[in-house]
C-alpha cells in the first residue's frame, strides 16, 4: 500500500463510495445500463483496497452499503452488498499483497463463489423465498411468451410445438446446471474486474501483471479427465437426471466444455495468425460457435485434443488456465 495520509484515504474513500452507491442506483432505476454497472460494481470497493488497504475498502463497502439502504431498500443494500461488495474487497487485499495473477483469480473467483451463495442463503433463509426458483418461474414465462409471439407471426403449430418443447427442457436444464453456472459466472465477474481495475490503476502509476495473449491460453491435464468423466457419468445417468450423480457429471461437463472451447478457440486464432489468412474470419468462427452447435463440439474437441497433441507447442509443462 502506498503511503497515502489518513486526509486522502477519507477523501477518495469517500469518492469511490459514493461511485458505488451510483453504481447501485443506476442498478434499480436504469435496467438495461444495470447489468452492466452490476459487473463492475465491486471495482471502487476494489481500487481502494489496492491504494489503501483492506480496512479502508471494508469500511467504504459498509458505508456504502448503509446508504443504499437508506436511498432504496435493505434489500437491494444487503443483495448489492453480499453480492458484488466481497469479489472488490478479496481481489484488492491479493493485488495489495502482491500476489500472482494465477492466485489473485482463484481467490477472486471463491469470494464470487461465496457471495452468490450467501445471497441465496439469505433469501431462503431469512426473507422466505427461492430467488432460483422464481428465477426458473420467469424464465418459464418467457417462453410462453415466446410462443405467443411465433403464434402471431403465422408459424405452423407443429413448428412451435417443437419450439416450446425445445425450450421447455432448456429451462428445465438450467435447474441441474445452476452450480456451473455460478462457477463460470464467477470466474467472468473476476476476469471483468481484475481488467478494469488494471486499466484504472495503470492510469495512477500502478503497473498490474496482465494476462497471457489469448493464442498462449490452455488448460491443466486435468481438465481432460474432467471431460471425459464427465461424458461417462452423463451416458450411464441420462435416464435418471433426478440422480445426484447425473447432477454432477452435467455440472462437470457444462465446465469442461467451456474451458476447453475457450482452448479451441484459442488454437483457432493461433492458426489463423500463424497462416496469414483474414482477421474477419475469427468473427465469422466466434458466431457459428454460438449459433451452430456442431461447431461449437469440434472447437471442444480442437481444444481437448490440444491438451494431448500440444498443437501450438506450448510445452507439456504450461499450466496456465484459460
């Protein structure tokens, strides 16, 4: 920490807190532009701990936290809070301390982790409510709606027949995937964080490890015994998806398969750099990962037989995670 004098350390926590409770403000009252300040709510929380440590950044969270409440509701203040407020406080005592890149986003990640359990613990516990159920509830909605609206454009009754059975068991999904779900959310809040305080800090003279060029990222050799464990649980368990196992064999592969589509797509953009052909075509890729499941799988296996081959000769040592 650097040696800012206790008059400076109020007058930027009080500036960054004050960026905080905007950033909830906004959050409540403007909800397109809300989920993006809500990713990088925990930036302010997180710059003063860089700069001044962690009780500071504490006391500005708490501060913060006191006057959302007041301004809007003990809710928001307590989802806001528990939510966003601990990955800001986490990622700035490591970056504080020195730690490694690496370090830094494991512990990141788990603060994230915690949060979003604790918010759920809370609405469960102390207000009496499911937020993943009515969570799974709108989206339930929303595909009636869905269909409505395929109703009103003319589409045969067949067609949105398979639609909504489509989708149905897409939400239906979402239900046995939740844990995946909150690890990758996870790992993306940290990943946007980190990133943006590092563009700050480097404005105030703070210099931040970066991260590796994307053509260099790759998994441990771990993650393919994940995959292929993964694949095996959910081939002997799909006619019981009430199973615990079937649970987590589909949480362990919704992971799997992110990671090691990040590692294809990772060997793609190498290749395509190494050959010289036309950047465009890494959009086109990125868009038919997306909207073409077919592609999407070979990229996976693109990347799962990477970790085998070491098609970019990364070395069999390389154990940065993407």
């Amino acid at each position: 920490m650097q040696p800012f004098n206790k008059s400076r350390s109020l007058t930027e926590g009080g500036i960054l807190a004050s960026i905080a409770i905007i950033f909830a403000l906004i959050s409540v009252y403007i909800p397109v532009l809300g989920v993006i300040v809500n990713m990088i709510w925990p930036v302010p929380i997180l710059l003063l701990g860089v700069r001044h440590g962690f009780k500071v950044s504490l006391m500005c969270l708490a501060v913060a936290g006191i006057i959302i409440a007041i301004l809007v509701n003990p809710l928001q203040a307590v989802s806001v809070v528990l939510g966003f407020g601990f990955i800001g406080i986490a990622l700035g005592y490591a970056i504080n301390q020195n730690w490694s890149l690496l370090k830094t986003m494991v512990v990141g990640t788990i603060a994230s982790c915690l949060s979003k359990a604790a918010v759920l613990l809370v609405g469960f516990w102390v207000l009496g409510f499911n937020p993943l159920a009515m969570q799974l509830e709108v989206m339930g909605g929303a595909v009636e709606q869905a269909v409505e609206i395929y109703q009103k454009m003319g589409i045969p009754p067949a067609q949105i027949e398979i639609l909504r059975e489509t989708l149905t068991k897409t939400v239906g999904l979402l239900k046995y995937i939740m844990p995946a779900g909150f690890f990758v959310a996870s790992v993306l809040d940290t990943f946007i964080n980190y990133w943006v305080a590092k563009k700050i800090l480097a404005r105030l003279g703070r210099t931040l490890p970066d991260f590796p060029p994307f053509t260099s990222w790759t998994n441990p050799a771990w993650m393919l015994w994940i995959y292929g464990v993964s694949l095996l649980i959910v081939t002997f368990y799909h006619q019981t998806p009430d199973s615990i196992l079937y649970h987590i064999g589909t949480n362990l592969q919704v992971v799997s398969n992110l990671a090691l589509l990040v590692q294809g797509l990772a060997n793609v953009r190498y290749f395509i750099d190494k050959k010289g052909w036309p950047k465009f075509l890494r959009s086109i890729i990125i868009m038919l990962v997306f909207f073409n499941q077919f592609i999407s799988q070979m990229v996976i296996l693109i990347g799962a037989f990477d970790l085998v081959f070491d098609y970019r000769k990364l070395g069999i040592n390389n154990k940065r995670v993407s």
